[in-house]
C-alpha cells in the first residue's frame, strides 16, 4: 500500500467515502488493465467481516507472485501507477519495467552482533541527516551513473511510491535501489544484472559508511525459517541441576542459538557441537570394530591381508580421531541418537516433516527416505548433514564427499535450510546431554 499518515479512525473514515459507484468503477479499470497485461485479478470476499481483499497475480520469472491488497482504499493507490508494466524478479523483493528500462529492489541493513541497525543511524550515515523532521527530504538520494554511451543509473534513496504500491511495502524510510535506463527484455539477464550491480554498489556502501547492506529477499514459506513455538500460560518449573555440560561445545550451541540471521553459520555451529564429541565417539566405534575382528576364528596375525583389515579398521585421522569425518559422526549419533526419537522429532513438526517428504528435492543433499516407517533414519541424517557441511566449507574430505559448488550465503539454497537447521539443533542437543556429566557444586 502507499504511505499513509493517518491513525486508524481517519482510515476508518476515508474508507467510508469510497462510494460503491466509484469502487466498482476502480474494480472495472483495474481488471481491463490487468487482463490486458496478463495479470491475475480476482476480489476475495469474506462475509464474516463484511470486507473484501484483492489478490493481484504478477509475472515472477516462470513462476507467478500473488500480491494481497486490503480493502477499497489499498486497490484505489493501484488506478495511480503503471502495475500493468511491471513483474516480480524471483527471490528477491524487487520489481521491473522492461518498457521503461527500470529496476528497484528493496535493500535492507544487515544486523550488527544480532541488533537491528535503526533508521536514524542509516539515514546520518548515508544522506547526512541527523533529525526525523528532515527523513523525508527530497535529497535523501544517492545517485550515480555511468560514463560514456551507457545510460544506466544507479540510486540509493526511499521506495518509490510505485514499488510500495506494487511489493505492498508501506515503510516510508524503507530504501531501495533503483537501475534505470536498462535495455534488458528477460527475467534471468534483469535478476543477473541487479544482483551483481547490487554486489558492487553496497560493497563500496560499506567500505565507506561502514553500514552492510543486502538485497532484501521474497519470504518462503517451505524450509525457511521456521515459526517458533508459544508455551501456554502456565509457569515454567525448574528442577535442580543433575548435570552438567562442557563448556566449549555449549558455547558453540549458544553461538548457534544467536545466529538466526546466518544460516550457514548458525548449521555450522551446531555442527561444532558434535564435532567436538568425534574423538570420543568415534574411538568407542574403533573399538567394537577391531574387537569384532580379533574375536573372529579365521583371523591369523601373521597374516598381510588380515592385519590390513586391522588397520582399515581403526584408519587415525591427523587429529587423532578414528576413521574419516563421515564415519565419525555416523559413530557419535549412533551412540547419542535413538533412532525412534529423532524420527518423532521429524515427524511431530508440520513444517519439518513436510519438507523432508517433498520440499527437499530440490536440494542438492542425500535424501532422507522419511516415508519408509521401519527404516533408522540416523544413517541417511548423517549423510545429508555432512553433504551440507561439505557445501559450506567447501572440502572433499574423501572421494565418497558430495561434488557440487559451494553454498553460499543469501542463496536460495541457504535459504531453505531452515529444516535441516531445525535437525541439527536437535542432533546437538542429544549430543550434549549424552556427553553430560554428573553435576557438582
């Protein structure tokens, strides 16, 4: 919707000056042009409330981006803007005109230490304005363009009252980034063009202001972040601690309990956790291995082929640890995780469950066949969680490691973590209550 100053009474009023002739007449413009232009338009009605929304569908690559309007007053701002001329770019909060050669994309500051960066700071560090009296000044802009023959633009400056119309974005000091004179006509050249022109422009933003932006993303719903669950009202009961924990691998949990903002990150620190447990775990494997092998009958100990075996069996990694990194952490969550509870886990939560049945397909990680009720889960969980850690890191610890390029933040890939992220954090919770000792005061 557009910006408007207004409490809710004065909302409530002007929306009663609508009159039903000039609403209908709205509705009938809006739906010629978007039939015209190949935009869904349908009205939503809903009876109990006596009101109606209207729910626009806008091109989005090959997908279709739906836009909910409220109310007579929201449908009214689009009669003032050219809608009909833009699409969505995907994944990203932004709109383009290819018949006006225009770009803008919402931008937002990244967090500093998990605090939220204030209007206030950014509009003194980018424009030089110290008073909220002076936030809507024209000259709040940031304007560059390119020399010689290419007549693109670039600028730094509030939404326009078009993008807040079409996003449906109302912030007034809400700041984007706008390319003009582009002479791109496809959806992959515009999203390729901002996102690089983007990487250029905020970088040097930060290098001089010290004020990190990014491109501001659409929301997912499927894998991304997750909703956090409410307690009832009844009070918390503590009971006196029975155990304690080590303090290194802790630190890595609240380190990832901190990250929300960083999903690489914030995997990765849970994955610290059980890492710091591989030693343990992993000798504990070794052991019931070589045991296996030595309590065999045929076993010869003068025999080349069977001392081989031996070795294989106890392979020490540099660190000091038994067997490669994959191994081990199949080894920790064996002895760690039972297998009948991380599957309750996985399928008590909606989201989770859902996304390991369907939405995870199109991630590049080894699948977890959830559907198949009698199967232990724990061995495809490892694969998956250390595929994903290899994309991160970027290693190929062994010739079996997933091949793949490196999943890189702000991706869409990085993005749909959110499941697995869930998983993990699970996983190094039953880590750190296994590797518990007895508490002591």
């Amino acid at each position: 919707m557009a910006d408007v100053e207004s409490n809710y009474e004065d909302e409530e009023f002007e929306e009663q000056e609508i009159s039903p002739q000039v609403l209908a007449e709205a509705k009938e413009k809006i739906a010629a042009r978007c039939a015209a232009s190949g935009i869904t338009f349908e009205e939503v009605v809903d009876e109990i409330a006596d009101s109606s929304s209207y729910k626009f569908g806008f091109k989005c690559g090959r997908n279709v981006k739906h836009i909910l309007v409220w109310g007579a007053k929201g449908l009214l701002e689009f009669l003032d803007v050219p809608f009909e001329d833009y699409c969505f770019l995907s994944d990203l909060d932004a709109i383009c005109s290819y018949k006006d050669g225009v770009i803008e994309a919402g931008i937002r500051p990244v967090s500093f230490n998990g605090q939220g960066v204030s209007i206030p700071f950014v509009y003194r560090q980018l424009f030089g304005v110290f008073h909220s009296k002076d936030f809507d000044s024209e000259e709040n802009k940031l304007i560059v363009s390119a020399e010689g023959d290419n007549p693109i633009t670039f600028e730094i400056s509030p939404g326009t009252h078009c993008y807040k119309t079409i996003a449906q974005n109302p912030g007034r000091q809400g700041l984007t980034l706008k390319l003009s004179g582009v002479n791109i006509k496809q959806h992959d050249k515009a999203v390729e063009l901002l996102t690089r022109s983007a990487d250029s422009l905020l970088f040097q933003l930060d290098l001089l202001t010290n004020v990190p932006f990014i491109l501001r993303k659409q929301r997912r719903r499927s894998g991304g972040r997750l909703i956090r669950r409410v307690r009832g009202a009844e009070k918390v009961e503590l009971k006196f601690p029975d155990s304690e924990f080590d303090s290194a691998p802790l630190s890595l949990y609240w380190y990832g309990r901190s990250a929300d903002e960083m999903p690489l990150l914030q995997f990765l620190a849970y994955y610290q956790v059980v890492e710091f447990y591989f030693p343990i775990y992993s000798q504990s494997e070794a052991q019931r291995k070589l045991k296996a092998i030595l309590k065999n009958p045929t076993f010869r100990g003068d025999r080349d082929s069977d001392v081989a075996r031996l070795l294989t069996a106890i392979q020490v990694s540099r660190n000091g640890t038994f067997g490669d990194e994959r191994s081990q952490l199949k080894a920790t969550m064996i002895e760690c995780v039972d297998a009948d509870s991380i599957r309750e886990f996985i399928e008590s939560d909606s989201v989770i469950k859902e996304f390991y049945l369907s939405g995870s397909k199109s991630l590049p990680f080894h699948k977890i066949p959830l559907a198949n009720e009698s199967l232990d889960l724990r061995g495809d969980i490892a694969e998956r969680i250390y595929d994903i850690r290899c994309r991160i890191v970027h290693t190929k610890s062994d010739s079996r490691d997933v091949s793949g390029e490196l999943l890189l933040p702000f991706s869409k890939e990085a993005e749909l973590l959110g499941s697995d992220i869930k998983l993990m954090q699970y996983i190094a919770r039953q880590v750190l209550i296994a590797g518990s000792r007895a508490y002591h005061v």
